[in-house]
C-alpha cells in the first residue's frame, strides 16, 4: 500500500524555537491531515487540507498541502512545553475509493523549558 | 466534532483470555474504524466496522481474532481473541465526519491501553 514518509522522527528543541515538520510520498492524496496524540490518549486533529497548495492556520500551526499533491508539512511557531508530544500526518491516496488514511511513521516533540 | 466514548481506557489481561471494547459516538456516523498503535509505532487500521453487516478488515486482521459488532450508527465493539503478549497495543476507535475529498475528518476516541501478561 501507499506509503508516508514523515521527517523527522524526532526533534529536542528550546521552547520558543519554531519547528518543522514534514511528509512526503510518492503517491498522490486527495488530503491531508495532521494530529498531536499526548500519552495515553488518541490523537486529536489539528489541521485538514484539501486542495493542492492549501495553507491553512490553527494557532500557533501551520499546515500545507503541497502543490504536487505529494508532500505536506506542519510548522509550529514559538513552541511551549506544551506542543510535547507525537505528531502524525495522514493522508487519504487518491486511488483509495473509501475514507481509509495512511499515516506516517509519526514525529516526537520534545521542548525544553 | 464527536465525542467518542472508548473504555474501558486500559486493562492489563492474562494471555488466552479476551477483552471487548467499546465505543459510543454521539451522533450517527457513516463510517466507523478500529485501528492499533503497537509501542513507539504509528497507527494501522485493523477494519471497518460496517453497520448491519462483517466488518471489512485489512491485510493481516482476521476475523476469528479481532471480531467486529456494528449494531447501530453510534456504537461499535472490537473483541481481542485469546490474546497474548503481541497483541500488547493501543486500540483506537475512529469516525469519520464530513465529505469524502472535500471536507471529511477522521477522529479518535481516547484509546484502549491493552497489556497482555
């Protein structure tokens, strides 16, 4: 099946340092989406994307779909102890007739204060 | 967005036993998924659960030993069966909400924390 490969696996920054994120394949998708998953709880949506070239805010994050429809990346700007934790991208191929996501392989946040 | 009420949150179980979870949406949904997260590993879905019918389940997932109930649009249940330590995992329920390719979101409910001794 298709796959995402997502960048970095992890990262230790300094809190108020932006960050960077990303997820490429060599599949096309329909959308993208990106979640934080906290320990010991399911991941929450942050972002959803649906159109090639799509930029799209919540907060401090900032997601786009890229233009060749084969990549996406999350920034997040002036990071805080809070943003710790996993943070995956899914994206729905667009050969998949059903609702069915891929997801990435997941990227570990880690921020010190 | 809805609200998915999984549980129970974690249990820790005796191998070749079996655990059922639930998961209660609610509001009516389309689409219902189970997926797994294995330790310090992404997600995999295991299947659709399909209401009124089998579920529909991926490469790998059987349904002697992940069987599926979808009796309604709100409620969905997934059995481990005669479990053992590999089957150590989260266990996630999922809906999705919206139109497919324009605004569809998938959501998660909180997760079941499954050990297996």
């Amino acid at each position: 099946g298709q796959q995402l490969n997502q960048s970095p696996q992890s990262m230790f920054i300094q809190e108020g340092e932006d960050v960077s994120m990303n997820c490429t394949s060599s599949s096309i998708f329909n959308t993208w989406l990106w979640y934080k998953q906290d320990p010991g709880e399911g991941p929450v949506l942050l972002i959803a994307l649906y159109k090639a070239g799509e930029l799209t805010s919540n907060g401090r994050l900032t997601a786009q779909f890229g233009i060749t429809r084969k990549d996406s990346f999350l920034n997040i700007s002036a990071s805080i102890p809070s943003d710790v934790g996993i943070y995956f991208c899914a994206g729905q191929p667009s050969n998949n007739a059903g609702n069915m996501l891929t997801f990435g392989g997941g990227t570990r946040l880690m921020v010190k204060p | 967005s809805a609200v998915i009420s999984q549980k129970p949150s974690r249990d820790i179980c005796q191998r070749g036993t079996s655990l059922t979870i639930q998961c209660q949406v609610d509001s009516q949904v389309t689409m219902m998924f189970w997926y797994r997260q294995q330790p310090g590993q992404s997600l995999t879905l295991i299947a659709t659960a399909n209401q009124g019918s089998e579920a529909t389940y991926e490469s790998g997932f059987v349904i002697d030993k992940f069987p599926i109930s979808r009796p309604n649009l709100t409620f969905s249940t997934l059995t481990v069966s005669n479990m053992s330590p590999e089957d150590s995992s989260i266990y996630l329920c999922s809906v999705v909400q919206g139109l497919l390719a324009t605004n569809e979101k998938l959501f998660f409910g909180s997760g079941t924390q499954l050990s297996v001794l």
